[in-house]
C-alpha cells in the first residue's frame, strides 16, 4: 500500500490580517506572533463536496488514465466538519459527479464521510487502509474538504483569524509491498466542551474554542502520538525525512518540534498563507510539498494532527 498522488484545490479570494484589521479588533501583528497566519483563504461560490471534487480532479490529473483508475477504486473517504447536507455524504455527492463525467460503470462503491474534525484526514487514511487491505480493489480516495468560513462567527475575534477554506485529495494504491509503517489514532470526549459547534435549535452554528486550553492539549496529544507511532515501527526522530503537521498554529508546531527533537526544518508548514483548513491541510501541505519536490519516494514521512472531540492521530509511511 502506498500514496500514488495528491492534489488540492485552493480558493482565489485571499482575506489577509490587514483585512481583519477592518472587521474585529485585532493587529496584523498580534495575529502574526500568537498563531503564524497572515493570509487565509475563502471560498464563495464551491460547495464543500465541490471542492472536495476539484481536489480529486487535481489528483487525477497527475496519473495515467483517470477513469481506469476510478473503475479500480473501491471507495471515497471525505473528511469534513462542514458538510453540505447532513445526508447525502458529500462522498456520495462526489462520487455521483464522477459517475456522471466519467461514464463509470464500475464507480467507487464505499462512500462516506468521517467527522473527526482536524484530525479527520488521519482517521479516513486509517479507514481506507483497513478497507482496501481487505478488498480485490487496487485504490482508495481520501479527501480532506472543509468549508469553514460558512461556521465562523465574524464578530469573534478569537476564532475568526484562525481557519480558512480549501480541500485536499490522496489516492491509495495497493501493492506488494506495504508503505505505511505504523498508526496511532485516540480521542478523549471529556473535553467537548473546548472547542464545539452546537446544532441544537436554540444556539447560535458557530465555532466556539476555548483557546487556551485547546493549546496545552494538542502540544501533549500530538507529541505523544508522533512518538507512539515512532516507537511502534521501531524508528527515530533523525531518521523522518518530513513531518506534514495539521496546520493549526506555528507555536504549537514549535513546541511539538521540541517535544519529539525532530528539528522543526523538518515540519512542512504553509499556515501563514492558508490557515487552519481543518481535515484538509494535511492533504493540501503534503501535495504542495511534493510538488515542491520537498518530498520524494522513498522518504519517511510523518503525518499527525489533532482536533476536536478531542481526537489526534499520527501516520508514520515511506513515500
């Protein structure tokens, strides 16, 4: 098993810190120093499923021969806190797409979504692995969509400067040898209170978090992780070639970095021009690294992420 290729898709409306500046009260500087971001994106016209489709495409664009690849796939993954509907999936809304421009006759069949929050993208790998281990089926398409701009609360000044809109797409192909080395996934409901967003009648749909809080967890929870699954593959912090983190904020990446002594040089971090994308910044830093030609085959990579629920997770695989 391994990750034949990657795409992403990025919106074109960039809302910058200065642009903030006019809506909450807030600094370009303050928000530089506390999080890393200076510009994010926001999508106005895609849907979630949309993006989640352009990923794809994206993706697809890179191989030979699309249709014969999604003929062999046996299903779509998307991980997304912010779906279109609550039913259909946006995975069946993806795959309706492809019937459609493709003409398949043997489409993707195992479609659902996972909402695991940030770390959503760790938990659908973690999925699709399992089921395409077990099938006759060569491929599996994760997607990682978030639509965040439309759960935002644009008056809080303490969430609104963190997240942004994108999408992510990884395509699994199984083989005879197995690339991914080691997992580790965990979550601990007892702290839904930090960071949430009611559905209930009588609340309001925004994002609420406990910032502080929130901060001291992920650096324990990632760390922890990224270690635990160092350790079950029997590996050390020198031998990762890269880390693509869950693009959340760069002082948490910093003390990460410190926690485990993979030096930070070795984190992937693009947070300062998309922010927080939730489910898909994985896949969106880990397609920009590659091609960046950062990353190449045969390299150890480390993907980790942490999000509400809480939930955390780490995949350790060779490239």
């Amino acid at each position: 098993m391994k990750i034949l290729t990657c795409g992403a898709y990025i919106p074109n409306k960039v809302l910058t810190n200065l642009d903030l500046e006019k809506i909450v009260d807030t600094s370009d500087k303050w928000i530089k120093e506390r999080t890393g971001i200076e510009e994010r994106r926001i999508e106005e016209e895609k849907s979630t499923a949309s993006m989640a489709l352009e990923a794809l495409e994206n993706a697809l664009s890179k191989v030979d021969n699309p249709k014969n690849i999604l003929e062999n796939t046996l299903g779509i993954i998307v991980a997304t806190s912010t779906p279109d509907y609550l039913f259909p999936s946006t995975a069946c809304l993806v795959q309706g797409k492809l019937i459609e421009k493709y003409n398949l006759k043997n489409p993707p069949q195992v479609c659902f979504d996972i909402l695991a929050a940030c770390s959503g993208f760790i938990y659908a790998i973690y999925n699709a692995y399992n089921l395409l281990k077990h099938s006759e089926k060569k491929y599996f398409i994760v997607i990682g969509s978030e639509k965040y701009s439309k759960i935002i609360n644009w008056k809080d000044r303490t969430t609104c400067i963190l997240f942004g809109d994108a999408a992510g797409c990884t395509i699994l192909e199984k083989g005879d040898q197995d690339n991914f080395l080691s997992f580790d996934i965990g979550s601990d409901g007892r702290y839904k209170n930090l960071l949430y967003v009611p559905c209930v009648d009588d609340q309001d749909k925004y994002l609420k978090m406990k910032g502080n809080e929130v901060f001291k967890i992920a650096i324990r929870s990632l760390s922890s992780s990224i270690l635990k699954v160092l350790k079950k593959a029997n590996k050390k912090p020198e031998d990762i070639s890269y880390v693509i983190p869950h693009q959340a904020n760069i002082r948490i990446l910093k003390l990460v970095a410190e926690r485990t002594k993979i030096p930070l040089e070795k984190f992937f971090i693009n947070i300062e021009r998309l922010g927080n994308t939730s489910a898909a910044s994985i896949p969106v830093a880990m397609n920009e690294a590659i091609e960046k030609n950062l990353i190449k085959r045969d390299d150890l990579i480390l993907l980790t992420a942490f999000g509400g629920g809480f939930t955390w997770g780490s995949i350790l695989l060779k490239f």
